[in-house]
C-alpha cells in the first residue's frame, strides 16, 4: 500500500478555526430558533387563555353581574396583556437576534468556502507537481537503463 502524501495548505489553521466557528454559530442560532418556538408556544398560549377569559367574562355579564368578579376578569385580562406584550417584545428582540446570527454565519461559510477552494487549488497545484516529478524520475530512470543497455553493447 503506498504512502498518501500529505497536501501542504499554510492556511489550514484558519481554515479548521472557520469551520469550528461555523459549528458553533450553527448551534448558537439552533439554539435561538429553539427559543423562538417557546416563546412563540407561551404567546399563542396567553392569547388563548385571553380568548377563553373574555367569552366567560362575557357569559357571566348576560347573568347577574358581580363587581367583584368583574374587577377580578379585568384585573386578570390586563396581566394577561402586559405578559402578551413582553412576550411579544421577547419575539421581536429573539427575531433581531436571529437574524444577526444569520447573516455572521452566511458571512462565515462564504469565508469557509474561499478557504476550501485555495485548499482544493493547492492540492491540485500540488498533485501535478508530484506528477511531475514522478514523470521526471521515470525519465531519469530510462535514461539510465539506456545508458547502461548501451555500455552493455559495447
């Protein structure tokens, strides 16, 4: 079994140090998509209880109507629509953030993938001239067995 050369890329460093930073965006913004659907399940959730209380508030005002339950529905609407508006500020905030962490890692693989191409340039550069040198060692190589076949003659 022969020998693999190794293909020699001055900037492999910054190459791996691309593709390390690429795996870790890639999780970072996993990680705020992740985020953004649970927020998004507590804001569908708090609209849906808002929903569910307005309807009984609104049985219970077609029977007899008691203060006190009246400021309790109200009281408990009004929280349920400041919670609805900073779940709703969390998600445009989480959106900003996603988005930011987008473009970094659009701009990151377009840097990784230059990188990739210079490796792939090298390692072509660098297997014509082992090629070559191939070919000229089997040149050499005949003219050697000529050189001897003729002494041989003489």
């Amino acid at each position: 079994m022969g020998h693999v050369p190794v293909v020699p890329f001055s900037l492999q460093s910054v190459l791996s140090y691309k593709e390390s930073l690429v795996d870790l965006l890639e999780r970072q913004l996993a990680q705020l998509l992740s985020t953004r659907s649970a927020v998004e399940a507590v804001l569908v959730s708090l609209h849906q209880e808002r929903q569910r209380i307005h309807h009984r508030l609104i049985a219970e005002r077609q029977g007899v109507l008691r203060l006190d339950r009246l400021r309790y529905y109200q009281s408990y609407l009004d929280w349920l629509g400041e919670r609805i508006e900073a779940q709703e500020r969390q998600l445009a905030q989480l959106d900003e953030e996603i988005e930011k962490k987008r473009g970094e890692l659009v701009s990151r693989m377009q840097e990784k993938r230059v990188l990739e191409k210079l490796k792939e340039k090298a390692k072509e550069r660098f297997m014509l001239e082992l090629e070559r040198r191939e070919a000229d060692l089997h040149d050499e190589m005949a003219s050697i067995r000529f050189v001897a076949l003729t002494r041989a003659r003489r």
